[in-house]
C-alpha cells in the first residue's frame, strides 16, 4: 500500500470518527435510533463527495451542486422514508418537503418537546448538517497538507450539535474523549507520513547509530502518549464544562415556543354559559370512547384570585404547549384507546381529548390548518389550535386511557414533589377550612378523599338557573367567599372544583382543576355526545408513583337546599369568612404533606441571560483553547531553548548556542540538514534549502569564535544574535503562511537535537 493510499484511508476514517461523535450526541433529542441512520447516512454521502471532487481536482462550486443534488436524492431515504416509495425513492411531496425542511425545521426542532419523533421531519436537521460537515471536513483534510484546519468545520459542527440537542446530553465525556483521542492520533499520524517531513533518512551504520534510532523511536512513542493524553485531559475538561448543568445552555432553552396560551381565555370561565345556553346543543361527538373514561377540554393550575386557569411557570406547567407530534406521552401507561371526534357547535381554540394523547389526525378540508396550529401539552393533556374549531372539523386521537388506582394501592402513596405554579389572591381563612376538613386524616389519599367527602356530602348542587336555587357562578376570591361564608354551601362543579383545588393548595397537596365531559356513570362504552347538559370540572391531585388521580367533589344534581328560591335573597347576610378563634393554636399540618406551602411567597426566577450568553462563549473559548493549545506549547518550548542558549554562562556557548538557534529554526522549515553534520556541511545545506548564501559565512564566524583564542565578547555575542536573527527572518519570509504554523508546531529541531547529543567520533563543531 503506497504512502498516498494510506493517508487518504487515515484521513476518511479519522474524519468519519469525528462525525461520528457529533450524531451520536443527538441520541437524547431524538425517540429511536433513526437519526443514526440519517447521520451515518449523510457522513457517507459527504465523504464520497469530498473524495470525488478531490480526486477530479474539482473546485467549490461542483462539490456545491453534488451536495445539493445528494440532499434531494437521498434525504428522502435517510430522514424522510414515510413520504417515499419503497422507503427510498423520492417523491414530489419529498422534495417539498426537503427544501421547506431546509429552512423550517430547525425552527420546529427547537420548539417541539424532545425526545421528537424522528419521522416528523425533524431527521432533517441531523441529516443536513452533517451532509455539509463531512463534505467541508473532508475536503479540507483531502486537500490540505496541515490537516488540523479540518478541525474547524467538524468542531462548529460538534458546537451546533450541543446548542440543538439537550441540556442533558447523554456521554458528554465519553464524547470530548473520543474527539480528542482521534484528533489527536491523526494529527500525529499525518505529520509523520508527510513526505517532506523526513528529507533525508540516515541509515543506522554502527551499534552507536542503531541505539540512537531506537531510543528515538522510544521517545516518539513516549511523546505521543504524552499528546494523546493531553488531548484526553482536555477533551474531560471540556465535556465535563459542558455537561454541568448550571453552565450548559442549548438553544432549546431560549427558544420560546410559538403558541402564548395566555392570549386566551380560561375554559372555565364558559362553564356556566355552556350549562345554561347550550343544554341541549350538539357540542362535538366521540367515538370509541371507553368505559367510565373521560373528555378533557383544558387543565387549569394557577389562581389569580379572579380565575382558575393555565400558568406560565416554566417546564411542565400548563403553558408547555409544542407542536404536534407523533410521539406525544412517550411515558404514558394505561390501555390505549382510539377516539374518532367530530366537531358541532364547540367553538374556541381548546381541542377535546382524552387520556395521554400520542398523537392527533385531523381530516378534511382544514387536516394542513389545524395541523399546523395545533399544539399539545404533555403535563396536562391539554391540546389547542389557534385556528379556531369549527363545526365539521374532524380528528383522531390516539390515546392511552389510565387506570384509576384504588384507595387501597394509593394507601401508601405520598403526594408527588411537584412545584405548582404560585397562586394568588387566595381568600383569608381557606387554611383554617382545609385543616377542620381533613381533620384527623393521616395519608395523603385519606386527606384527599376527606377534602372531597365533606364538599361532595355537606354541599348543596345548583346551576343557579331559573328554576334553582340562588347560585351565582365564577370563581372568583369574592364567589369563594361566599360560598364558604354563607349558611350553606351551594354550586356546580366550578364552584366545587375550584374551592377543592385553593383548600389542596393550602395543605401543600398538588391540585389543579380540569374541565371536560364524561359519561353518566353506568352509561355503555362507545359513541358519546357532548352537551351542555354533561359538561363538568373535577380536581386531579398528583400522586408519587401514580401520576395525576381524579376527585369528584361536587354533590349529587338531586342534592339541593330544603328550601329552594327562583330569585336571589333580598337581604343576604354578610358572606364573609370567619377567621380561626384567637385562643386556639393552628393546627400542625401532617407530615406526609411533601410541598412546601411557603412556595407561594417564591419569586418567579428570571432567565439568566448572563448565563445564556457567556456559557456558550466560554464553550467556544475551551474549543479555540484546545486547538491553539499545541501553537502555545511549542511556542513555550522553542523559547525557553532559546533563552537558554542566549543566556548561556560562557561566552563561546552563547555563540554555539546561536548557530543551533538558526539551523533548528531551518530544520523546522523542512531543511534537510543531518544530526551530527558540522557548521560548514549544515551551512552548505540550510544556503540551498532556504536561499540564503550568507550562512556559509556566518558558520565561519561561528567556528572562528568559538575554536579562536580568547573567549567572544558581549558585543561579539549580541552582533552573531543580531545576524542569526536576520537570517532567521529571510528564511521565514520566503515560506508560505501554512509553512510557518507548521514549523511553529514541529518537533523535527527538538528530536534532531536529541539525536545529536552524542555524535560521531571524530566530528567537529
């Protein structure tokens, strides 16, 4: 195998490794191991483009247009298979895909909950960017003699790879080790192929040259290593800055998805006009619903003292909305479900579902407008398009129907540590109404249940219709009051809900309030109409180990005062809340309460923008500080020899010690010049190799000043300097750029100088 073959095989395999690192760290963001495909894929695709153009001697815009003409031929195949025929050949809604994708798809990766579903066109991102990568990493390390410039395309590559995927990544340092190894390795591995790396090979001739070439070897060996595990330490040190949690950002974290779900209403600020308007109205129809299951229209978990309705308290809350997908609920359990919904007079932008949602398919003529205002959120089930519902408007849902835990599995059950968002304008004295209510209760399932009994049992049920008793609706601080401060407790399931989910939140138990339909208990499994009639709103409270657990606290519709009103009371009494008696100690909340109720008092923490900022910089200084490391450290090395030859305690040392200086600094230009050669031979060869005649005549001055009688003066020493640092300039200033950053990383002057610390009898200096 001829040196040239050689080289282009280390030179793919190293640059497909480096790749390779960076689409293995999209493990996290990805559901599957479908953007291995895409990524190995595209790192082959690059590769053979790189070679291709290399080989042909072809310039950039070819290996251009074959990068383009790759994407389109072969993306289908590699990131999109559901929109081909045969899973490889491209059709046109491929290509339409493939050239929106190129610009939308980092947009829609960003904003959709990760892992993503690897089929939505998400592929695109991993598949595009490592296409342009391997092409520009490879060409460059094709076509360059100083293969680590191909260290700064794979590198950006590598940087944009950890700003799209996750804030926790999967190997962080597995990844920085791996990159750094073979970086490391192959820089060394080229340097020693060059073939103007070793001009002149010296054959070992006597047992004094042959142990000299073997402890060269040896110390190469040793000096490798010692790269190899300077590039690891750096790689650790580099990983291990990026994984940390408090440093790391991504871009997924600044990115605000594109739907403000506080732009609208609370859904159950409509219930009472639903019960009231629309009893008899065909809302939407549902099929195959299953037995006792339930409709959820929106999850609610933040009061304002005006409203029950969704927060906007960061990750996990009800204002986690993202785009649809096709792997929504990756962590559900329960018995799936397929639910085919039409649309009648339910108007709004909150999509009915049920259970956890895996995804939805919406059909007919407005399927591509609702499917791309559509969104969902995960922590609460809730789905909304901001198009608008229209009667007519059909869809899918498959889901996963949960199974309600019995008290029984929930009797040792502790409420979930979940932080709820913070609420406000609770009214005075609900803390006091929680703690008699729950009483002795001593679970959490006990508390929950004693919440639900004594509003479900001592509470009256009224619409507050025209034929009801007096029942205001809303759920306001004011509405609350009254409801608690009057003789009875009367309402309908917003009253009851509401009031469940403040005294839960006053107890520390995690509560939030859902409004939806469900089927009259008993009624048969199957299709269901939703009405006006069957509209209801309940309380789930999150359970460690069991998720989110529904609670019906409103009484029965039969349950009404004994005696009923049509009109509002003339001279109601004051309804106001009385406090707790003044002599009596607060009860002690039960320990099994997990939440801290002071987490109301907590301000909302800002976004640190600071952090934002300076993490990625510094992520990119560590990146630049690991490839400017070698310049450094041989730049350190090379001077501290320098100064000490210039510094040398005898004068003819000095002057010895400049001529080493110039024929190093020839050496490290590739100058052919023999360990062991004397002053005259090394001039003869450092005057042809870098044009400068006037080496001869200063290797005479040299030997002259050395072997003379006497020892040089200071002005002798500082006027060779000045000539050896005047020809030092000449030699450097016929090279290229390229030549010059290679010479300040060689090592050639600092091996030949080892080799010729013992030499050859008879030589002269």
């Amino acid at each position: 195998m001829t040196l040239v073959t050689r080289r282009l095989i280390l030179d793919l395999t190293a640059v497909a490794l480096l790749l390779a690192v960076a689409v293995v760290g999209f493990g996290p963001t990805f559901d599957g191991p479908a953007h291995l495909v895409a990524g190995f894929g595209a790192i082959v695709l690059g590769l053979g483009i790189a070679w291709l153009c290399a080989w042909r001697r072809w310039g950039i815009l070819p290996a251009a247009g074959l990068t383009v003409a790759a994407y389109f031929l072969f993306g289908g195949a590699l990131a999109l298979p559901q929109t081909t025929v045969l899973g490889v050949i491209p059709t046109l809604d491929t290509w339409n895909q493939l050239a929106i994708g190129s610009i939308q798809s980092w947009k829609r990766l960003l904003t959709t909950v990760a892992p993503v579903a690897p089929y939505d066109g998400h592929l695109i991102v991993p598949f595009l960017l490592t296409l342009v990568a391997a092409v520009l990493t490879a060409s460059l390390a094709l076509r360059l003699r100083q293969a680590a410039w191909s260290l700064i395309p794979v590198t950006a590559f590598l940087t944009g790879q950890i700003l799209l995927g996750m804030t926790e990544p999967a190997v962080p340092i597995v990844q920085g080790v791996v990159f750094a190894v073979v970086a490391a390795v192959w820089l060394a591995l080229r340097q020693a192929w060059d073939p103007n790396y070793a001009a002149v090979r010296i054959e070992p001739t006597d047992v004094s040259d042959a142990q000299t070439v073997r402890h060269s070897r040896i110390r190469r060996l040793v000096s490798g290593a010692a790269v190899v595990a300077i590039a690891v330490g750096a790689g650790v040190a580099t990983a291990a800055f990026a994984s940390t949690p408090t440093t790391r950002y991504v871009l997924r974290d600044i990115v605000i998805p594109p739907f403000d779900v506080q732009q609208y209403a609370s859904p159950l600020q409509s219930f009472r006009g639903l019960v009231r308007d629309d009893a008899d109205t065909e809302l939407f129809t549902v099929s195959g619903l299953p037995e006792d299951g339930r409709i959820r229209l929106a999850t609610m978990d933040a009061y304002n003292g005006i409203v029950y309705n969704v927060s906007n308290d960061g990750a996990g809350s009800s204002s986690s909305f993202t785009p649809l997908r096709s792997n929504m609920s990756p962590d559900a359990v329960g018995s799936p479900a397929e639910l085919d919904i039409t649309i009648g007079d339910l108007g709004g932008v909150w999509l009915p579902d049920a259970g956890a949602v895996r995804s939805i398919e919406f059909t007919g003529d407005r399927a591509d407008e609702l499917r791309r205002t559509a969104h969902y959120n995960d922590a609460t089930g809730t789905a909304a398009v901001t198009a608008g519902l229209t009667p007519g408007v059909t869809y899918t849902v498959d889901a996963v129907m949960p199974t309600v835990p019995s008290d029984a599995a929930l009797a040792d059950a502790e409420f979930a540590p979940i932080k709820m968002p913070r609420q406000d304008g609770i009214p005075d004295g609900l803390s006091q109404v929680a703690t008699d209510a729950v009483g002795e209760a001593d679970t959490p399932i006990k508390q929950a249940r004693a919440l639900q009994t004594w509003l479900s049992t001592d509470g009256y049920f009224s619409h507050g219709l025209e034929d009801d008793p007096y029942s205001p609706s809303g759920h306001g601080a004011a509405r609350i009051t009254s409801f608690f401060g009057g003789d009875e407790i009367i309402g309908d399931d917003e009253q009851y809900a509401a009031a469940m989910a403040l005294l839960s939140a006053q107890l520390g138990i995690p509560a939030r309030v859902v409004m939806g339909w469900r089927p009259d208990e008993g009624a048969p499994s199957g299709d269901f109409v939703a009405t006006g009639d069957n509209v209801h709103a309940w309380v789930e409270i999150a359970f460690d180990g069991f998720g989110w657990v529904p609670f019906d606290p409103t009484p029965d519709e039969d349950n009404e005062p004994n005696e009923q009103t049509t009109t509002p009371r003339a001279n109601p009494k004051p309804q106001v809340l009385q406090p707790p008696p003044p002599a009596q100690e607060p009860a002690e909340l039960p320990p099994a309460i997990a939440n801290d109720r002071d987490q109301e008092d907590e301000e909302e923490a800002g976004f640190d923008w600071i952090g934002a900022i300076l993490a990625p910089v510094g992520i990119g200084l560590g990146v630049l500080i690991v490839l400017f490391a070698p310049f450094v450290i041989m730049g350190a090395v090379k001077t501290a020899r320098r100064t000490q030859r210039r510094n040398a305690a005898r004068p003819a040392d000095r002057i010895s010690g400049g001529w080493d200086e110039l024929v190093d600094r020839a050496v490290d230009l590739n100058a052919p010049v023999t360990a062991g050669a004397t002053r005259t031979e090394s001039a003869v060869v450092v005057g042809a190799a870098m044009a400068q005649p006037e080496v001869a005549e200063l290797a005479r001055s040299a030997d002259a000043r050395v072997f003379g009688p006497g020892e040089p003066t200071a002005e002798d020493v500082d006027a060779f300097w000045r000539e050896v640092d005047a020809i030092v300039v000449g030699m450097t200033s016929r090279v290229s750029v390229w030549r010059r950053l290679a010479a300040r990383l060689s090592v050639r002057s600092l091996r030949r100088r080892r080799r010729s610390a013992t030499p050859p009898e008879g030589a002269a200096r």
